[in-house]
C-alpha cells in the first residue's frame, strides 16, 4: 500500500479493489495466518448453522403434521406436543448459540483486519502474535460500537413497523396504496443499507481512533459524506455477493436438489472457500475506504502518529487517551 495519501482520494471504485487485492496479495501470508484463526470458525458456523437449522425446521414440520392428524387427548398427542415444544426449544436455543458466536467471530475478525492493514498502511513490522495480542483490546471497543448499533437497528425496525401498522389502517387496497407500500419498502431498505455502510465503517473507526460507540457513528456518517455512492456500491455488491452464496449453499448442500452426498460436500467446500475470501476481502476493503474517505476530506493521516497509537494496543501508550487530533491531522486547504 505504497500509494501516497494525499492520491488516495482519487481512488473510486476499481482503485479500491486494485488496492485491496495489492495488499492481500503482498500480505498474504499474515492474512491467511488471520483467516484460518478468525474468519475460518465464522464462515463454518455461518454455513453449518443453515443446514442444523433446516434440519430443525423440518424435524418441527414433521412433529407439528403428526400432531394435527392425532387425536387430542390421547397418550401419543401428548408425546408430540412435548416433542414439539423440546424442538421449538432446541431452535431456538440453536439461533442464540448461532448469533453469540457469529458476533464474537465478527467482531475479533475485524479487529485483526483492520488492525493488520492499517499497520500495513503504516509500514510498522508486525507479526501474528502481536496482532493475536492486539486484538482481545480492540474487540471491547468494537463490542461498544456494536451494541450502539444494535440499539440504533432495533429503534429502526420498531419505527417501520409502526409505519406499516399505519399504513395498514388508513391506506386503501387500491393502486394508490400499493404504489405508497412500495414506495415505503424501497425507503426502508435504502435506509437499512445506509444505517449498514456507517456502521461498518464505524468499525474500522473505533480501531484507528480513539471513537467508538455512538461517536464512532457520527464520525463514520460524516467521513462517506462525499463518497457515499462509492461506499454503497461496495457493500451492496458485498452484501449481494454473500447473499448470493447463502443461496447457492441452500439450494446445492441444504435442499441437495438430488445430488449425492460427496457433491453435496464438495459444493460445501467451495461454498466455504469462496465466503472466507468474500469475509477477508470485505473487512480490507473497508479499512481501504475509510483511508481513502479520510484523504478526501483532506483529513491527513500521520503515519508514525498512527503507528504510535497502533503499538498503544500492546502497551499503555498515551495516546489511546487523547484527542483524535494526536493521530489524525486536519488539513487546511
């Protein structure tokens, strides 16, 4: 990552990626060192949690067909209603097990990865285990920004819901209405993605500053200003890239669609080989744009500050504590 910051603002789309490839490519060894410790268990309990799931549903499907076609009152309608109820259980204990991990995993991901390219950036010698020691201490910040987030995502949803709920009682069943409900669905999904991109950015954010949380947000919101349809189309296109993957692991491993058991495993390899560069590409890709957001709003990146407040998170470097200002230098232009 040898391109002058002051160029980086330049960057649009396929300069980013060009940039992102660079440095996994001349890094390669370090990032697989990460991918096989972090983003491996993510990207396995991401994919093996569809086929437990289905696997679930199904055995409920099952249980809840038998006990309609059984006669209540009897022994055997009592044995399927407790079976069923264990079964909505297990799912459900299943989804919070999925979800604990899935976060725990994401999070230290990002910590590594962020962590490792903005060292990169800096050209600070680094090794595995110094970013193994590093990133217990980034996490809790991470966690922070998370939960700020978390917060903010359900207020959203909970104020949609009341919207449609609204929407239902007043809006007639006619042309008109529908065009209204559409028009209404489209302006929650942009608003859901761009609540998204800040805060994935605010990720990257609260590992190069000394912001996180909700602080972390408002910076992040006001760093894609000026880049944000760069910032939308790369995580749309991420985003879709994943979804993507998630349906063709369903249809070809999941629902199998009549293949046998060693094509079904070797589409769960594939599957799970794609999506571990998909995560790895996905969090540089991030940290490439918030250098690169950074360079357009002529924000200067000091390098040794910056590496300085990196090597803080192996020790108690004063600048953890301080003012972004430390770090990161406003330009006048």
């Amino acid at each position: 990552m040898d391109k002058p910051q002051e160029e980086m603002q330049f960057l649009g789309l396929f300069g980013i990626y060009k940039e992102t490839i660079k440095t996994i490519i001349s890094w390669r060894k370090i990032f697989t060192q990460i991918t096989l410790t972090f983003i491996l268990p993510l990207a396995f309990i991401f994919l093996a949690h569809m086929e437990v799931s289905n696997l679930i549903s199904r055995k409920i499907l099952h249980t809840d067909f038998e006990k309609h076609i059984t006669r209540p009152g009897t022994l055997r309608y009592s044995k399927l209603s407790d079976a069923l109820r264990s079964e909505w259980i297990t799912y459900w204990l299943l989804k919070a097990t999925y979800f604990t991990f899935l976060i725990v995993f994401s999070l230290l991901s990002t910590s590594a990865v962020v962590y490792t390219t903005a060292c990169i950036y800096t050209s600070r010698n680094m090794t595995f285990t110094s970013v193994i020691n590093v990133v217990p201490k980034v996490w809790k910040r991470l966690l922070v920004t998370f939960l700020c987030a978390f917060v903010v995502f359900i207020v959203y949803n909970m104020l949609a819901i009341l919207i449609l709920v609204f929407y239902m009682v007043h809006f007639p069943d006619n042309t008109f209405g529908v065009v209204v409900f559409h028009v209404m669905l489209i302006l929650y999904f942009v608003g859901f993605i761009y609540m998204s991109i800040i805060w994935q950015m605010a990720c990257v954010v609260s590992v190069l500053e000394s912001s996180y949380g909700v602080k972390a947000m408002m910076k992040s919101k006001d760093l894609i200003k000026g880049k944000r349809w760069v910032a939308i189309i790369v995580f749309s296109k991420l985003h879709l890239s994943f979804f993507a993957m998630q349906i063709v692991f369903e249809l070809f491993v999941v629902y199998g669609l009549g293949l046998g058991v060693w094509k079904r495993v070797g589409f769960a390899v594939l599957c799970l080989a794609v999506l571990l560069k998909l995560f790895l590409f996905g969090l540089v890709v991030q940290t490439i744009l918030y250098l690169v957001c950074k360079s357009y709003h002529y924000e200067n990146i000091d390098k040794s500050s910056l590496g300085d407040f990196l090597e803080g998170y192996l020790g108690d470097y004063a600048a953890l504590n301080g003012d972004d200002n430390v770090q990161l230098q406003q330009s006048n232009v």
